[in-house]
C-alpha cells in the first residue's frame, strides 16, 4: 500500500524520529482495548479510559521529575508554545506586564506566536546569538525590565543541535520572578538530568522527536507552592485538561507518549552513549575522506546525536537530491522544508549565505545502525565530491 524507502538510512531524527516498536505495541493494546473516552464518567468504559490517560501523564511527570497535577497533553509541541505564550494574554493586561523576550533562532512556533503578540502592542526583543550559536545569558539579563513578562528559550536548536544556557537563565529568571518558558522539543528524553534540575514555569515538547507517537505533546505547567502559573486556554470548547486544552483526549497516543518517556527514563543514559559513537563516527568519516567541512555552532555545547554541516563548494539542495537513495536528510526545520530560503537560525547566527548554502543537517537515534551509517555517508560523500563546484 505504501512504497518502501529502498536502501536508504534515515538522518532526520530532528524532524521526527521513527517510534518505537515497543510505544507501538502499547498503543495497540490500547486501541484494542480501551474504547471509551476520558471524560465520560458514567461508565466503566470511560474510567478504564481515564486510567490510561493519567497512569501517562505520570510516566510523563517522573521523566521530568515533575507532578502528575503539572502536566497537560496538547497535540504537540506547537500548540504547547501557542498555549504558553498567547495564554499569558489576560495576565498581561491585569498586570500591565507587557515585556516578551525570545531569540531569533527559536521555532516558528515560539517566533511566530511572539510577534503576533507583537502586533497586539505587546514589546518584543528578539537576541541573536554569534557564530557559537548560543544566546548569551547576559544578552537576556540586560533586557529585562520591570515590565517583562515572559523569557521564552529553546533548550537545544533543531537545526544545529547546540544546546542553550537555559541552566542559568532559570536561576536568574526565577530570582527576578519573570516567567520563564522553555521549548523541550529537541532535549526531551535525551538530556533527561539536565530537565530535571532545570527551574522553569512552562515547557513544551512533542512525543515523537524521541521516537513516540506523532500528534501528542505536552505543555508542564510548575507550581510554585499551590498555584500554576497564570496560563490560560486558547481555545474553546470543554473542561479538558482544566480547560487548559479542551478536546477529546487521544487516549492510545497518550499512553504512546507515556511509554516513551518511560523508556526515554530508564534508557536515557546508554542511549547517549550510542548516540556519541554514532557522532564520533560521522565526524571520522569526514575527516578520513580529506573532504573540507566545517560544523556550524559551537561543538563543544551540541547534543550527542545531531551535527550542522557545511561543506564548502556543495550546495545542499543538490546534495540531497543527489544523495537520496542513500540518507534521508535536512538542510533546515521541517517547518520550513517548502521554502528555499536560506535557513534563518543560520542567518541569525551570522553565518553567510554562501556557507548556509552549503550546510546540511544530520541527525540520528540510538536504534541508528552504526554499520548502514557508514555505508551509506560515505556513499553522501562521494557524492559531495562529485558534484562539487
């Protein structure tokens, strides 16, 4: 019924990473045998329902090392963001907290819904960071004012892979008592303890970028002391999830996502590992073939399993057509993938077009075999060669 992808090896974990047999197994079973829905409470069916729904949303909240009472399922990490922001509306206007600050290299979801509030009359700075790809922390602490309401962070980029000093920030934002939201798309379920001590009010991130289901995610409301932050629903239309996020709960994709991130808990620390070889391996395929590349974005402060590439003379569009039948890669955020515009998280970096032409990226899991890897980047590579100008 569907074509198949030949022989080539998937590289674009950042865009969505394959599930895992085992969140799929678990999904059936729940297809199988729960067919109430959530919110009915007038029968055995609909507890049953229930009972999946929230033994997920603590698999979710031990991940995180958060309460079951903080965690709210969305459709993804967009709506999340959208909710985050757009749903500090109200308490901006009793507060008169009308200061939003963010960077240039964040998610359409997060810059989009910022500017829109923009248009509204709300004040907006955007920081961009240099060529390390890391917003500097002082950057940001410079900005606040009396009436900033809300600093909204990526943890780790989607296309480079750097992670942000998100650590600090969440020291100093909660100190000068500004909200502070962060965009865990591309870290949760990889950079497990490092979420975990993280002080934050709202958190977004998306099932599927760590190999569960796609259109589940969830938005972390903290609590400091008994009260959530002051978010509320954008959308009309029942009382789910607090009215945080009406709808119908999508049970099977909620103990999906529950799954993963029971997985991504006990497997976090040695898939790391793998994902670090997996780097290694790459990068020693670069260099074995005396081919010119340079990464973009500070190595030092990347995760274990992405790298933005550029190599000089080849441009990436032609790569990857080239190269298809053997890596399914990027040059930017699916988001973006209709547009050939030059990626703009590069650009914000101060990149020049010349080299964000030539730049792709490269990302991967723990289930990435070592062995297809290699055979099919160097065959990439060759193709590098061939093509270049």
């Amino acid at each position: 019924m569907f074509g198949g992808e030949g022989m080539s090896i998937y590289l674009d974990y950042n865009a969505s990473a394959p599930i895992d047999s085992r969140v799929l197994d678990t999904m059936i079973e729940v297809y199988k045998g729960s067919v109430g829905n959530a919110d009915s409470r007038t029968h055995n069916h609909g507890e049953k329902a229930r009972e999946v729904v929230e033994y997920a949303r603590g698999q979710v909240a031990d991940l995180l090392g958060a309460t079951s009472g903080e965690v709210f399922f969305t459709s993804g990490s967009t709506e999340s963001n959208n909710i985050a922001i757009r749903g500090l509306e109200e308490y901006a206007e009793k507060t008169g907290k009308r200061h939003i600050i963010t960077s240039a290299i964040e998610h359409k979801a997060v810059l989009e819904t910022v500017k829109a509030l923009g248009v509204k009359g709300f004040k907006i700075d955007i920081v961009s960071p240099g060529l390390s790809g890391r917003v500097g922390t002082e950057q940001i602490f410079s900005l606040i004012r009396e009436d900033t309401l809300l600093v909204s962070l990526m943890h780790v980029n989607n296309e480079t892979g750097i992670i942000q000093p998100v650590e600090e920030i969440g020291e100093e934002l909660a100190k000068r008592k500004v909200l502070f939201h962060v965009d865990a798309t591309q870290s949760c379920g990889k950079l497990v303890e490092e979420l975990k001590r993280l002080k934050y009010n709202m958190l977004s991130f998306s099932a599927h970028k760590f190999q569960g289901p796609q259109g589940i995610g969830v938005l972390v409301l903290r609590k400091n002391g008994y009260r959530l932050p002051p978010v509320k629903g954008i959308m009309y239309g029942g009382q789910q999830e607090h009215g945080i996020r009406p709808g119908t709960i999508p049970v099977a994709l909620a103990a999906g996502c529950g799954c993963a991130c029971e997985i991504a808990a006990r497997e976090y620390a040695q898939n790391k590992q793998k994902t670090r070889n997996l780097k290694n391996l790459v990068l020693r395929l670069f260099d074995e073939v005396g081919l010119e590349y340079h990464l973009n974005g500070d190595p030092h402060h990347c995760v274990s399993s992405t790298v933005n590439v550029c190599i000089p003379g080849v441009m990436s569009e032609a790569l990857m057509i080239s190269s298809k039948q053997y890596c399914s890669l990027s040059n930017g955020s699916a988001c973006t993938s209709k547009s050939y515009a030059p990626s703009y998280v590069l650009s914000a970096m101060g990149v020049p077009e010349a080299e964000i032409e030539c730049s792709v990226r490269i990302s991967w899991g723990p289930d990435t075999s070592a062995e297809e890897l290699e055979k099919n980047l160097r065959q990439l590579i060759e193709t590098a060669k061939q093509i270049m100008c």
